[in-house]
C-alpha cells in the first residue's frame, strides 16, 4: 500500500500521470553484462537460453532501435578517446569477438553497431577455412597476425574458435589435440589481457526454425543469393552437433579474464542494441582519456595568432 500512495503521489505531482520509466540504458546502476555472461566453468545447456528473448532490454522493438541509435554518439566518443590515448603511449584496445551459426547476424552486428565508428580506428577480421599457408602453422598463428593495435578496435567475424567448433564437428583433428586447445586459447586470451587487450567475446544464439526463416528469404531473394551456399544445408544437418560444440567452447573457455556472453539473436533489433551496449560497457569501464599537449598551448596560440 505504501508504493501504491508514492506511486499517487508522483502521479499527482506529474499532472495526473506516473512518470514514464526510464529506458534500461539510462539506468546507470544496470549493466546488461551479468544478464548475459556464460557460467565460467559450468555444464553449459544452449537449450536453457530462449533465442527471442530480450534481457535487459528496452520496452519494445521501436524503443529498442531508438536505444541503439542513441549509443551511437558514446561509442563514437570513447573510441576517439582510445584512439587519442595510443598516442601517448596507452596500449589498451578492444577485441570484440563475434561467433554463431550461419545467419546469426555476425556481418549484420558489424553493420549496424560497428558503423557507428570511426573505421580508422576499427580493424575488422573475418576468418574463413585456413589458407594452405595457414595450415603450415600453429592454429593461432593468423589470429595473432589480425589483433587489433594499441588505441584500435579489433572485430573478428568468427575467430580462432572455429578450431574447437569446426575441427570438433567436421573431425578435423583428434579429441586430445581439441582438449589442448581450449587450454591454448585460454593461456593465449589471458596473454591478451594481460597486455592490455579487452575482449568482448559474443555469441549470437538463434533457434533452428529462425535460421531456416533467413535461409530462405535468402534463397527467395535473388540479391541475397551470393550469402548463400548449398553447404550451409549441410552444416544445418549437424545443428545438434555444433550446439554441443559450441557449450563445450563457452564451457571451457568463459573465464575472468575473457568471459562469453549469450545474446539472444532472433530479434535482430535487440541483437543490436545488446552487442552496441556490451561494446560501451566495456569502453566505459576502461575510461580512455584525452592525452595532455606535449607542447606549450599559449605559446603555440600567441605564434599562429602572430601569422
């Protein structure tokens, strides 16, 4: 009853109707990291997390892309200040790491969260089936070729994890060489961060029935051929087996240093919105800093005043 009269009281105070509830975003003791984390080191079940849902998020699909929108200007804000930083000797950067089933939305994340910054700060990296020049060295060895520089953003489309999930599902490579290389990734993540790496790792998890959705449209739209392959049918084939993949992935390798978060991708307005924000998260808990001039400011004002 006592809410009930506060909630009166401000309704009366606002002219007869309660305020309107601020978006998540605004909510500055709300972080969307915790609803989304993987348990590190937990059994990990994908079938416990709904693929349309949307934890944290704004009100409905319109409010949401209006969310999105509105990051925009942080994002592009805190990335120039990363960027300023390097210059005077800040090596911290940021690896965001997108990972899921075809048509989960990956070059659609890149699209519409990553092009709200500047692309000279931005290092985007997709990672196909090895080159034979690759497969002549140790599975990291193109990744660690594509990392982003001090003061940059790197994004991988997929990542060195198609190593655990590819070469798990199509038996690319013996159990016990798999087994090594969750603890490969994990020593080789922790070596990121301990040199200044901040990594945003994402997987977009979608359902079975929408993946076959966004097939087909592709199929039934002639411009979206060229994103389709017949082997994409193949791969849905073994769709229990990549899910069982991809548990075992976030299960060994979600750790303090590089932890996976599950964002639920069936809705691709949320998928925005909850990538865009899990990126400014990030950035805002790093706080890049503007460098200070090297160099005398009002002698260098009283000198180009002078010309």
């Amino acid at each position: 009853m006592a809410k009930e009269s506060k909630k009166a009281d401000q309704g009366k105070k606002s002219g007869g109707k309660a305020p309107k509830p601020r978006p998540a975003r605004e909510r500055r003791d709300i972080s969307l990291r915790p609803l989304l984390r993987a348990p590190a080191g937990e059994r990990l079940d994908l079938g416990a997390f709904d693929p349309a849902a949307t934890p944290g998020c704004p009100a409905d699909k319109a409010a949401g892309i209006a969310a999105t929108a509105a990051l925009a200007e942080p994002l592009a804000s805190l990335q120039e200040r990363l960027y300023a930083a390097s210059t005077a000797g800040d090596r911290r950067r940021v690896l965001l790491v997108l990972q899921g089933m075809d048509t989960s939305g990956k070059g659609g994340t890149v699209k519409h969260v990553i092009g709200f910054l500047n692309p000279a700060g931005c290092r985007v990296r997709s990672f196909k089936a090895p080159t034979p020049e690759e497969h002549e060295h140790p599975f990291l060895w193109r990744i660690r070729k594509a990392l982003p520089a001090a003061g940059e953003i790197g994004i991988f489309d997929r990542s060195h994890y198609e190593d655990v999930l590819v070469a798990r599902v199509r038996e690319l490579v013996s159990r016990s060489q798999l087994n090594r290389r969750y603890a490969q990734i994990n020593r080789f993540e922790q070596s990121l961060a301990d040199d200044g790496v901040t990594l945003v790792k994402v997987f977009l998890h979608i359902s079975y029935e929408e993946q076959r959705e966004r097939l087909l449209k592709r199929l039934d739209n002639p411009d979206k051929h060229w994103k389709f392959s017949p082997g994409d049918i193949e791969d849905r084939l073994l769709w229990p087996e990549y899910q069982h993949a991809y548990e075992l992935a976030l299960e060994r390798c979600s750790t303090g240093a590089a932890p996976w978060y599950v964002v639920p991708a069936n809705r691709k307005w949320y998928r925005n919105w909850a990538v865009a924000t899990l990126l400014l998260e990030h950035l805002e808990e790093l706080d890049p800093r503007y460098p200070e001039a090297a160099f005398d400011v009002e002698e260098c004002r009283r000198r180009l005043l002078e010309t």
